[in-house]
C-alpha cells in the first residue's frame, strides 16, 4: 500500500504539469492543418468551406468568431458583417488532428471578478461607479473552452512576456493533466489544442468579446 | 389624469428587467443551431477552378444578403462606442456609456441581484420614444439606499434620459445621459447612453426593426 504524503501528492502533478508544459510543445507543435495542397483550387475549395458555414452563423441573430488562418486575424462579426478585428501573432496547433473544419461554441472562459456596488444613501444615479469593469481588468493570457473538444490557448509572444507566457503553458498543462486524470469532474481531454498568440491588448480585447455560447470558425477564409 | 396617462404611456422601464438572474447579461436566444458539421473539403474534389470560383461567388452573394438593410447600430463595448453604418460606410462615430459590469445584490433577499452588463448580441429596435420618462426599476432605489415604493408614480422621473430613447428589448435603451462627462467609460446600469446631438441623429437614422449589434 503506498502511503500519500501532502508533499508527495504536490510534487507529482506538479512534475507531470512541467513535463507537459515543456513536451507538448516538441511532441505535437505546429501550424494549424492548411487544406490539403496549397494549389489554387484548394485554397478556394477551403475558402469556400469557410463560406458556407458562415452563411449558416451569419442567418441567426448573434456574434460569432471567424479565426481567418490566412489572414492571420481573428473577426469579430454579426450577419457577414465585420464588426471589431483582433490581430494574430501566430497561431499553432498541438494535438494530431488534421482538420479544425466546422464551427465550435464556447463552453468555458475566464472569470472576471466583477465589483459589489454597495447602497449609499443620497447616492445619484449617474454618479460614476467606485470600479466599473474595464479592458485593462481582462486577462492578457487565458484558456477558453469550446465544445466539440477544443481549448484554445491565448497567452502572449514568448519574447516580449516570457513570464506570462510561462504561466499560460504552466496552465494548459495543468488543464490537460487535470483531463486525463479525471481531476475536472466531466470534462474530456481536448481532442485538438490552439495556441493563438496575441498581444496582452489583443487578448484582452478578445477576453472581453467572448460570451458564452459564442460559435468560432476556424478556417483559411482568404482565397487568392 | 390624462396627463399622467400620457406620460406613463411614454414612460420606460430603462434597464428595469435586469434582475432575471442574469449571469452575464441578457442575451437573446440564440436561434440558429450551431453548426456542428463536419465535412471537409473534398466532397467536390473533382471541380474546375471555374466552377469554384463560381461557386464562392454564390456563396458572397447568399452572405452579403444576410447583412442587415438600410442603417444598422454597432456597439462596442470595450471601448464604449457606437456607430451607425450603412454597408460598409459609417454614417455616424459616437461616443457613448455602456454597462459597468458592476454587481448589487438585493437588501436582505439572498440569491437575489442585477447584474449591470450591456447584453452582446444581434437585437432590434423595438421602440422609438420622444421625451421618455424613466420608471425607476428597484435597484435605482436600493442602490440609493431607500425602500422601494409601492405608489408607481413615485417611481417616474422625466429629463433624465434625454429627447430620445430607443428600446432595443429586455428593458434596454439607448437614451441620452445628464452626465457627460461620464461618456466614454463604462458606467451604466446595461443601457447605452449618448451624448443629445448623438441621440438625436440615431434617432433620425433608425427605425423599428433597425439591427443593433453589440459585442
């Protein structure tokens, strides 16, 4: 019978978490699967996947995501339309799916501790809030969870914030240990991984953005 | 008498359903099934390069129709904006106020708060009222520390939301502000506030059913 120490108990998942955060990305670390062939035809074949399932986001009242591989940006749009655009800095995948076709909805994001207002008597009500939430209160790295079985990983370039960039692997790795040991009660292991870097203001403006339920697509939206 | 019934019928509730337990704002439902297909590229593999070209030709057209026709109002949230455009061209560049974020939690009702976001979103305008009169919702009176009176007439305050308000469901409107100098920041109780000049313009701009898209 093997005996549990707290300690011991700290240092594994600890060990395997650093194990993750360094070997994932040499195991299974690259671009984002581009259509088969970088011929004409495929980029417009591809281009024209994207469409069509973009009419179908775009027929019903909501926001929804478009991560545009080619154009390196990631839209925010209503109805076709594009409404606000984030700059992407790379995007890469881990995992050995070959294809991120279809649209995905998020099931989890961030949470933001929002400020308690507190009664005061004789206040006005355009009196300004003690602490409003504000962009700069959003996260610059983060998880966001999609359903069917995809988490994207949104952290900063290495070089420029390699502190908070350490921190965003340190937490993907926690998230996938803590899958595949069952440790979060009903959540599967993602069956494909994005890393999409930003700068912490893109990132923060995408971690404002996001609601929940919000359908993404993913795709190489720009034909030649 | 007929007085008040003329100022009750352009009364508005502005914000006044936000204590639906709402966890993050008061989103419509979304109607449209999440595309969960699948199917990738290939299934006409064998198709020219014409008849792809043609095909995504199609395929922009079948979007661009979903756009929105005539004028529509963008909100953006994060940088407390709104804009009227018409296809790509923006008619109209605003500063505006949008929801704090903030939390009140009911006075002695546990489990019982409003949460005070700016729903996100595709909506659309529902109403169009001169001089509106706001009927405070309870947590105007609670967060001012007073009880909330049972007489509706004590709840009706005119001036305070401008010439205009435009609702846009739920109890949210677009309406002008006293306070101008809180324009640009996020402070609102979920409705969005304009400066009267703005107001007046996305007045003249929108009609019922005009698309207010906010993100």
């Amino acid at each position: 019978m093997i005996r549990r120490t707290p300690l011991s108990g700290r240092i594994l998942p600890a060990f395997l978490t650093l194990s993750l955060m360094l070997g994932a990305p040499l195991q299974a670390s690259g671009p984002v699967p581009q259509p088969a062939g970088n011929d004409e035809r495929s980029l417009v074949r591809e281009a024209n996947r994207v469409l069509e399932e973009e009419i179908k986001l775009a027929a019903a009242a909501q926001i929804y995501l478009l991560l545009d591989l080619s154009a390196r940006s990631l839209r925010i749009k209503g109805r076709g339309i594009e409404l606000h655009r984030i700059e992407v800095v790379s995007c890469d995948a881990a995992g050995n799916e070959e294809s991120w076709g279809g649209a995905y909805r998020l099931k989890a994001r961030p949470v933001v501790e929002r400020p308690k207002v507190q009664p005061v008597p004789g206040k006005e009500q355009n009196q300004e809030p003690a602490e409003p939430i504000n962009l700069n209160d959003m996260p610059a790295e983060y998880l966001l969870q999609f359903d069917p079985g995809l988490l994207v990983n949104v952290g900063p370039p290495v070089g420029e914030h390699p502190w908070l960039w350490a921190k965003n692997r340190l937490r993907e790795g926690w998230r996938r240990l803590s899958a595949w040991t069952g440790g979060t009660s009903g959540t599967q292991p993602p069956r494909r991984v994005l890393r999409l870097t930003l700068s912490p203001d893109q990132a923060r403006s995408l971690a404002w953005a996001v609601t929940d339920g919000m359908p993404l697509l993913i795709g190489s939206a720009t034909a030649p | 008498m007929a007085h008040l019934a003329r100022t009750m019928a352009a009364a508005i509730a502005c914000a006044g359903s936000l204590a639906l337990a709402a966890s993050h704002g008061g989103e419509l439902p979304e109607t449209g099934p999440p595309s969960a297909s699948r199917d990738l590229p290939g299934k006409r593999s064998g198709e020219s390069l014409d008849a792809l070209r043609a095909r995504q030709a199609t395929l922009k057209r079948q979007l661009a129709q979903l756009a929105p026709k005539g004028h529509y109002i963008v909100v953006d949230t994060a940088r407390n904006k709104l804009l009227v455009k018409r296809r790509d061209d923006t008619i109209l560049d605003a500063v505006a106020s949008t929801g704090s974020g903030t939390i009140l939690d009911a006075p002695g009702k546990p489990g019982t708060r409003w949460v005070f976001d700016t729903p996100r979103g595709e909506f659309k305008v529902q109403s169009r009222l001169t001089n509106p009169v706001w009927v405070k919702p309870d947590w105007a009176f609670l967060e001012e520390g007073l009880g909330v009176p049972t007489d509706p007439a004590q709840r009706l305050e005119p001036g305070t939301l401008g010439d205009y308000a435009l609702g846009f469901g739920k109890g949210y409107f677009i309406h002008g502000t006293l306070y101008r100098r809180l324009l640009g920041k996020n402070v609102t109780h979920g409705c969005i506030r304009l400066s009267d000049e703005d107001l007046r313009a996305v007045y003249r701009l929108s009609k019922i059913g005009t698309s207010v898209m906010i993100f």
